[in-house]
C-alpha cells in the first residue's frame, strides 16, 4: 500500500511541475532594443574580386580559334574552285585595260583648250561622287557595326567595347580607302591623264574617302546625323557643279584655263587635307568607340546581313529592297493619301501620288541629263548611247515601285481583273512619261551643241529615244526579272549546285542596253536599234514566258481533247467582271 501510494504522489507532482518546466523552457522573445547591430567583416581584398578579367585581344583569339576550327577549306581552295568567277574578272579587267588604251588615244587627239580643260576636271566630278556615296554608306551602315550574336554576347558583358570594335573601324575606313582609290585611277585613267596625274589623283581619292568614312564614324559616336547628311549634301552639290562646269568648258560657254600642272597639285592639296581629315577623325572615331550604342551597332550589323544575303544570290533588286526599307524606317510615317480613278487609272494615279510624296528621286533623274553633254563633251560620242543609258537605268528605277511590288507577288497581281500585260503597261506609264522628258532634254547634246561637228537634228532626236528607250526598258527587266528559282534543277559548276537563272543575274538590264545600242557603237542604221527595242518591250510587257501558265494551258488543251473525243461540249467558260 506504502508503494502505491508513493507512485500516486510522485505522479502527481510530476503533472503539476510540467507547465512550469514548459513555461521555463520556452524562451523570451528578445526585444528590439536587444539585437545587435550588424558588422561588415571582409575576409578578401576587393582586388581580388577582378583576377578573373576578361581580356579582349584574348576574347577575340578564342573567337578566331573557335571560327577557323569548324571550316572545312581555306580561302586558296574556295579560289581554286572558283575558276569562272576569276575568269570573269580577267575578262573584265582587260575590257578596262582595253578602255583605257583607247581612252589615252583618244586624249592625244584632244588638242582644243575646252576639251583639255573638261578632261582635267572630270576627276573633281568623281571625287565629289566617291565623297558623296561614301558618307551615305557610312550613315546607312554605321560605318562601326556588330551582328546580332556578338550584340547579345559580347556588348553587354563587362568589357571595353573599344577594344573589340577598333578592328571594325579599321576594317570600314580600309575599304573606303580602296574603294575610292580603285575609283579615282579608273576614271583618272580613262581621261587620258599622265602617270603622275594618275598617282596623284588615286591618293586624293583613296584618302578624301577614308577621311569621309572616319568622320562618319566620329559623329556615330555622338549620335550626330545631321553633320554627315551635310557634308553628303555638299558632296552631292559639288559633283553637279564639277558635271556643269566640265560640260560648259567643253561646249565654249564658258573659259576655265586649267593646265596639267595645277590639276596635279590640286590634287595632291585634296590628299593633303584627306590625310588631316582622316587623322584627326580617326582620332575622335577611336575615343568614342565606348560611346556607341548596342542598339545602333546591331542595326548596322543585321543591315549587313541581310545585304550579305542578298548578295549571294546575286539580287541586287532585293539589295535595294532592304535598302528602301531601311529609308522608310528612318523617315517614319507618311500621312495616307486616297487614291483616284478607276480600273488601270488606279495604278497610274497611285505612282503619281508616290511621286509629288517623295520627290528625291527627280533629282537624281535631272543630274543624269548632264551625263549626254559630258560625254559628248569629251569626244566620245559613240558611246555616248550606251554610257547614258546605263546610267539612266539607275535613276529610273526608284519610279518602278508599283511594278517590283505586282512582279514579286503573283498573288496580288492575280487578285486584279486585268491582264498581265495590262497591269505591267500601267506601271510602267509614269517612269516612260519622264523617260521621255529625259530624251527631250537630252536633245541637243546628241546634236552636237558647242561642238564643231553636229548631227541632223532628225538623227539626234533618233539617238535621243533610242538611249531613253533604252534606259526605260532595261529598268523594266532590272525591277521585274525574276529570282532565281531553287526548286528547278540546278546546274552542277565546280562552285556546288547553282540554279541556271543565277547566272544572269548580274547582267539583268544591262543586257537590254547592250542589245539596243549594240547597233549604233557599231556604226549601223538606227532603225536596228528601235526594232530592238520594240520587241524586248513587247516581251517585257507580257512578262516573259511563264512555265506554270504554259503548263496551265496545256491542261486546259487536253481536257478539251478528251471532252471532244467524248463528244461532250468543249465551250470555253467566259468570266465577265463588272465594276
């Protein structure tokens, strides 16, 4: 009983203890004014936080590497394999070799004052229209550019961009370099200068267009646009002057004694002051190389891109196209026009409202009516079709913008109830419009003004349509040619499998031009010409010969063999479209 009732007492005094060793075991909450404050403590030097900084020059040998390790050839093999491609350059660059022989011939026949003088300054004329489309290259481009991945992976890591970049600077004021030298010896060459004109006139070129280049890619660095459309402008202005005042001093408007000497020093003035341009921009370009912005780099970059694309389909309308693009971005938007007429008229109504728009293209086309009197200026008069055609396709084809938008998408040309040819003549109404306003103005340069031979105004009037014509429907087949079709069967070349159309690509409406003034570089009747003419523009018109609605045709010839061997009826369903 004592055992019984010693466990009841000790259990007893063991529930009453438990809220009390519960209530001692839970602790107190601390007070605000109890917590410590905290304590930095660094246990590492704050140097040795950046032992693992990335170097550039090492970033970009491990890009090489990484690059050159997964290619399957070198740049001697891709050459070796690429024999046509260098046989067509052999030929051209003796077709050049050629012109400049005949072109220092006919210099030794120039004896007269004006002609010596317009010789002399023609390569003012071209120096002022390297300067003028190599500003406008930098400005579109950059100069300074990155693509898309490096923009992703590169410019936004903790590193210099200076250090990356300065390569590109480089790279973009060497090709303006060259470019313009390569530019200023051709031209410097085929006005009959001597060699030490030649020499003089290369540097001035090569090294005002590099300064150009660096100067653009200084003002990149400030986000400053309005400084490089100026100087372009300038540049542009100055190359018409040099046009005008070659013309003039040719035809006896005006006297300009300018001897061979001093057009060699003021050549080697312009490459003196392209060398201070270049160096002190170069200077600047370098120093704010950090200042670019990611987003106006990678622009640039997927620009080039595309353009590089483009390029190796050999599409230079699709150039042109990302081209455009690019100006449209830049301008914004435009307030919307309604459109007036009915039927065709709508389309030629519509070409008129884009024209009064945006007139910068008149400009152009107004400056390539001094191209005839230059060059007949200069005593080459047989050529004088040819070279002005040529230029003229290229200030025709801003005004075909109708016709590459209905030649690129069927679907929209079908969806009208017109024909093909009708739907072509209408887009093609404005552009001949002032095509022949060209060949009206251009006139009396085929007659010979100023000149001491001239030619029946009948037989001028002739040359100037046949050359108008000539331009007018090489632009047609430039805009509206097709692009090469992959899904034909391709041609096997030493270069890998390429579609048949490929190849012609780059003679795409300069190969109407030749077939049109071919006649008279030859010496023959003009009316060789105008029959060539008529029948290129008639095939052009109906666009070419199309294999799918050949093949459609076919179709519907059988089925109608099959129906009137059944005896069934065979009439042709007429659709009849009301407006």
């Amino acid at each position: 009983m004592s055992r019984g009732r010693n466990r009841k007492f000790k259990n007893q005094n063991r529930r009453q203890n438990q809220p009390e060793a519960a209530a001692q075991a839970t602790p107190k909450a601390p007070e605000p004014a109890d917590v410590p404050d905290p304590e930095l403590v660094i246990d590492e030097r704050p140097e040795d936080f950046w032992a693992g900084e990335v170097d550039e020059k090492q970033l970009q040998l491990l890009m090489g590497d990484w690059r050159k390790g997964r290619t399957t050839r070198n740049i001697w093999q891709a050459l070796s394999d690429a024999y046509v491609m260098i046989f067509s350059l052999l030929v051209i660059v003796a077709m050049l070799v050629s012109l400049i022989i005949q072109a220092q011939g006919q210099a030794s026949t120039c004896s007269a004052a004006g002609c010596r003088t317009a010789r002399e300054l023609l390569p003012w004329a071209a120096l002022a229209g390297v300067l003028a489309f190599a500003v406008a290259a930098a400005r579109i481009f950059g100069p300074v550019l990155a693509s898309a991945a490096e923009g992703f992976w590169l410019l936004d890591a903790p590193i210099r961009r200076s250090r990356i970049l300065v390569k590109r600077l480089w790279v973009a004021v060497g090709a303006g370099f060259l470019g313009g030298a390569a530019i200023g010896a051709l031209v410097s060459a085929l006005t009959g200068s001597a060699g030490l004109a030649i020499v003089a006139w290369t540097a001035a070129t090569g090294l005002a267009a590099a300064g150009v280049v660096a100067f653009a890619a200084a003002q990149q660095g400030v986000e400053r646009v309005w400084t490089v459309k100026l100087v372009g402008g300038i540049a542009g202005l100055a190359g018409l002057g040099a046009l005008l005042a070659v013309v003039g001093s040719a035809t006896g408007w005006f006297h300009l004694d300018i001897t061979t000497s001093v057009a060699v020093a003021s050549a080697w003035s312009v490459a003196a002051g392209g060398v201070l341009l270049l160096v002190v921009s170069a200077v600047l370009a370098r120093m704010r190389l950090n200042r670019i912005r990611r987003a106006r780099l990678m622009s640039g970059g997927s620009l080039a891109a595309g353009m590089q694309g483009a390029a190796f389909a050999l599409d230079f309308a699709l150039m042109r196209d990302i081209l455009q693009e690019r100006d449209a971005v830049e301008r914004g938007q435009v307030h919307p026009t309604r459109g007036r007429g009915l039927g065709l008229q709508t389309l030629i109504w519509r070409d008129v409202q884009r024209l009064i728009r945006f007139p910068k293209p008149l400009i152009t086309l107004a400056v390539t009516a001094v191209v005839p009197y230059a060059v007949e200026a200069l005593g080459m008069g047989r050529f004088s079709s040819t070279i002005s055609a040529l230029v003229l396709v290229a200030a025709l084809v801003p005004f075909f913008t109708s016709l590459r938008v209905l030649s690129r998408t069927k679907g929209l040309m079908r969806c009208l109830p017109f024909s093909t040819s009708q739907v072509r003549t209408a887009a093609s109404v404005v552009p001949g419009v002032l095509a022949g306003i060209w060949a009206i103005a251009v006139v009396p340069a085929f007659h010979g003004v100023g000149s001491a031979s001239h030619t029946p105004w009948v037989q001028a009037v002739m040359l100037a349509l046949i050359t108008a014509a000539a331009g007018y429907i090489g632009a047609i087949r430039w805009v509206s040619a097709k692009s090469a079709d992959y899904s034909a069967p391709m041609v096997a070349t030493q270069m890998g499998a390429m579609p048949p159309g490929l190849m012609f690509n780059l003679v795409r409406g300069l190969d109407m031009v030749a077939l049109i003034t071919i006649w008279i570089v030859l010496g023959l009747s003009p009316w060789f010409s105008i029959v060539a003419a008529v029948i290129a523009y008639a095939i052009l018109r109906m666009g070419g010969i199309d294999q799918q609605e050949m093949q459609q045709m076919q179709k519907d010839a059988r089925r109608e063999l099959e129906e009137s061997r059944h005896g069934k009826p065979a009439d042709k369903k007429v659709v009849t479209r009301r407006r």
